[in-house]
C-alpha cells in the first residue's frame, strides 16, 4: 500500500483586501494578491515534495474571535495561496482535473489566527 502524500502549509490569515466583496482601488489587492502567491510558492517548496495526478486540498481557518463568516468567501481569500503552489510546481494546476476541496474547518485561536492549507494526494 502506497503511503498517502501531505503537504501542509501555515500562512497568515488573509488580508481583508482579498475578502470577495472587498472594495478599494485595484492595485492595493493586486499587492496583497501577490504577497501571499509568493509567499505559499516559497513555503511549498520547501517540502521538496511534487504532488501527481487529482489533488484534494483541505482549509483549516484559525480565527481570532467568534465574528460570524462565510466559509465560501475565508475558501476565495486563499485563491492567490493556491495559485502560489501550483507556481512553485508543487502540484499540477488547480481545475477541477486537478484539484478539489476537502474539508473546511473554522475554529478559534485568538493568539495565533492563521490559515493551514493541506493538499493530500488522492489515489486514482
């Protein structure tokens, strides 16, 4: 039996700029966007791991309060990360060949808010 291949990554919450109803001027979002696609580029490839073939990617959103939110719109401010990850190679795109959702989970952490994303090889 194959072992299951993880690849876990920690990120800062996202920035309210990439929230999908955010409101500004363009280039404050593109910044924000391409501060966190770098960012999860670099920490993906420090696993040194290349995951093949349909991909499932699993959303752990640690939160600093009980404020109310929409898991659909916390799963949209983490689209630059992915985007990140298949640039560093890490996986092999993100349509729906490729990658699918996992689960979703929001739990509270006041001291350390946080995204972890985990992308789990899926046996075909």
């Amino acid at each position: 039996m194959a072992a299951i291949k993880l690849i876990t990554i920690t990120l800062p919450p996202a920035s309210p700029k990439l929230h999908a109803h955010a409101k500004g001027h363009w280039r404050s979002k593109a910044n924000a966007t391409k501060s966190l696609r770098v960012l999860a580029a670099v920490l993906s490839k420090q696993s040194r791991t290349k995951l093949t073939g349909c991909v499932k990617v699993h959303y752990m959103f640690f939160v600093p309060d009980r404020r109310r939110r929409d898991e659909a719109n916390l799963i949209q401010s983490c689209k630059p990360a992915i985007d990140g990850v298949v640039d560093a190679g890490v996986i092999e795109g993100d349509h729906w060949e490729k990658l699918t959702t996992g689960s979703v989970r929001v739990s509270i952490d006041k001291n350390d808010p946080r995204v972890v994303l985990i992308f789990e090889e899926v046996a075909t």
